[in-house]
C-alpha cells in the first residue's frame, strides 16, 4: 500500500494572492509608461502632419506659378485658422484638384488638423500673411520680393512646427 502525501509545497498548483497583486502592479506601471509614451508621439506625428500637408499646400501654389506661368500663391488667416489657395488675386481661390471645392483649409472643421493652432505667418511686413509665387516659383509678400525667409508657426499641445519659406529659391521647409 502507498501512502498519498499532501503536502501544500509539493502539491501547490496557482498563484497566492501576492503573486497575482505583484503581477498586476507590474503590468499597470508598464501600461502607463507605454500610454504616456504613445500620447506623446501622436501628439509629435500630429503636428509633423500638419506641417507636411501645409509645405505641401505651399510647394504646390509653387509649381502652379511655374508651369501655368501666372503668380499663385497662400493666403493666411490666423485669427480664422485658415490658409487658402489663389492664383493671380487672393479674391481668386482656385479649386482643390481632389475635391473640386475652393482650395480652403480650416482648421477648426477639417478632421485631420482638429486642435492644431494656426499661430501666425510673416511674409515681409507684419501685416504680410501671404507668400505669392511668380512664374521663376520666386517667392514675395505679393508686391516684393522676400527681403528674408517668410514662415509660418503651428502649435499643438505644446509642441511648435515651423514650415519656412527661403527667400530668393522658394525652397519650402
């Protein structure tokens, strides 16, 4: 005949209590070092979103200018939180080519820049919130040519982008 031990130590098949409680800690401290981690870079790409659709807004009033050989330019409206589009005049916003509606960009509605803040542009004068484009893609304030770089501040929760305009080449950055 065998005898059966019962022993708790040889036997024991789970986890006590503070096996599980230390397991769960060790996964909550790690959860929130990865979400804090993640907000932050949503929070970078979302402004580098917003500074590339804008250069590309930019470099693309640029090349209307040159291969249409008429002036295009960007129009800034910070205190609306919009950028248009024109050629020629800034009365005359041309269409979006993948909408079909005026090339305007809000925003406060588009869902894609949701929260981002148009701070300010700076095209010469103070009061200068336009880069015109001639038909060489040089770039001015929409009656001279850039004395200096011309830019445009963007701002997201707390973090800043900057998208310049060189003067003399047009070189969007």
């Amino acid at each position: 005949m065998q005898i059966k031990c019962y022993n708790n130590r040889m036997k024991r098949r789970g986890f006590t209590l503070i096996e599980a409680i230390m397991v769960i800690m060790i996964v909550g401290i790690l959860a929130a070092v990865v979400s804090v981690d993640f907000i932050s870079s949503f929070s970078t790409s979302k402004i580098e979103a917003a500074r590339f659709k804008l250069k590309s807004d930019i470099i693309y009033a640029q090349e209307l200018s040159v291969t249409q050989q008429l002036n295009h330019g960007v129009i800034f409206d910070p205190g609306g939180e919009t950028y248009s589009v024109y050629k020629q005049t800034t009365g005359n916003i041309i269409n979006n080519p993948l909408t079909g509606a005026p090339f305007t960009v809000n925003f406060n509605t588009d869902p894609d820049l949701t929260g981002i803040d148009l701070v300010s542009a700076n095209f010469g004068a103070p009061t200068t919130n336009r880069v015109e484009f001639n038909s060489y893609g040089i770039p001015s304030d929409g009656t001279t040519v850039l004395a200096a770089n011309g830019s445009v501040s963007l701002s997201y929760s707390g973090l800043n982008g900057l998208v310049t305009v060189t003067k003399n080449t047009g070189m969007v950055n």
